[in-house]
C-alpha cells in the first residue's frame, strides 16, 4: 500500500468530483449517513468562518478501463455527506450556525460562497489500496478514538434554550475558566457543560443527585417545555 502526504483541495474540486461520479461518499467499509443536524450546521458554520476541520482520508485509484480517478472515502463520510447537500441547497443551518441560522447555500453572499467554494479541506490518501489494507486503517483510525462521553452526547442530541444557555453561560464566566477550575482536557471533553448544566438543575429542582444521568432528565424536560410553550 502506497501513501501520501497531507495534500489540499478545495470544496469545489469535491463537488466537481461528486458531479462526475469520481467520489465514493459510501464504500462497504464505512456507515450511512448518521449525523444529526446540529452537528451538520456546526461544520458548515466552522467552514463559513474559515475554522480548521479534521482532515479527509481517501483511497485514490484509477480506472485503467474510463483513465478516471477514482476517490474512495475512507474517513469523513459524514462531513463531505453535509458540504455536498449544503452546496445543493438540501441542508438548511439550524442555531448551532449562529447569524446563519436558517440559511441556504444560495442565501449566501456572494463574497461568503466564494469563500466557501474555496475552502480547502486537507487530505491524505491511501493510493492504489487493497480492501484488506483500507479496512485495516479504517479499524486502526476507529480504534484510536475516544468514547464520546455523556455531555458530548448531549451537546450533540439537544438544540434548545437551555443548552443555548449554558453554552452561553460558559463563555461568560471565561475568567472562571482561567482560575483553573478545570483543566483544558476537560473543557475539550465538555466537562464545563456539566458543571454548569448542574448549577442550573439547582435553580430549577433544588438539590440533587447531580449525575449524568440526571442532567439528561434536565435537558429532556426543558426541551419538552419548550415544544410546548414556545412557537
């Protein structure tokens, strides 16, 4: 197996890859498409304000038969899944995008799709690979990752006031942060919502048991309120 180093293409060289049939979003050894829309509007977000994402892993060969590239996706199925329906208008950004809650591609301005075509999406590949050796990879990149935990979950499953609140609450008290309270690996990790998750559930149930498990409950009811209440 031949690799590569790291190497960048723009969004619309993706899409043009797409639009020819030279990009597999879904080769057997991967899943379907499984993130929920505000991970969805979160990625298009951090590419809208020119954040880094984690890079792509291919599997790059040619067809001796059609002399075309073919680009099998190894790792960022899901990614490359939002950028291609964002592109085609079939993603609509939810409040996880900020000022760019409800927007399609072509709501855009014309700067800000330039700028989206444009971004550059780091690759590595893994060229003329066998199935053996990319479902190697694929096993060995999986089994690095680190269990998403209970906040993490959270973050990812509820898009509501109150997880609006604490987000919003965690970057007021940055200087709290600061004094040490928690670590860094910590905030990575969303430790930060759960303390303050917890702090809220006072104020709303008075005191108990502050575990994981309760925080859900509190994410569930509130979000149940305001499907309720709210319009």
């Amino acid at each position: 197996m031949q690799g590569s180093t790291p190497q960048h293409y723009t969004i619309a060289d993706f899409l043009k890859w797409n639009d020819d049939k030279e990009l597999i979003l879904n080769p057997k050894f991967q899943r379907g498409p499984v993130w929920a829309s505000p991970a969805r509007s979160y990625l298009i977000d951090s590419i809208l304000r020119g954040y880094p994402i984690p890079k792509l892993l291919l599997r790059t060969s040619v067809d001796r038969d059609s002399r075309r590239t073919i680009r099998d996706v190894v790792d960022g199925q899901q990614r490359l899944r939002t950028i291609i329906d964002f592109a085609g208008n079939k993603l609509i950004l939810g409040p996880k995008a900020a000022e760019y809650k409800g927007q399609r591609y072509a709501d855009l301005e014309g700067e800000e799709k330039d700028a989206f075509l444009a971004y550059k999406l780091t690759c590595e590949q893994l060229i003329n690979a066998s199935d053996e050796d990319v479902l190697e990879v694929f096993l060995r990149i999986n089994s690095y990752a680190v269990p998403v935990n209970a906040a993490e979950l959270r973050n990812a499953r509820f898009d509501n006031v109150f997880s609006g609140l604490v987000k919003s609450t965690i970057k007021r008290v940055m200087a709290v942060w600061e004094l040490g309270v928690l670590s860094n690996r910590d905030r990575v990790r969303m430790v930060d919502q759960s303390l303050v998750a917890e702090i809220y559930s006072f104020f709303i149930n008075g005191v108990q048991d502050g575990d994981e498990n309760r925080l859900a409950q509190v994410y569930e009811s509130t979000a149940r309120l305001e499907e309720d209440y709210l319009p």
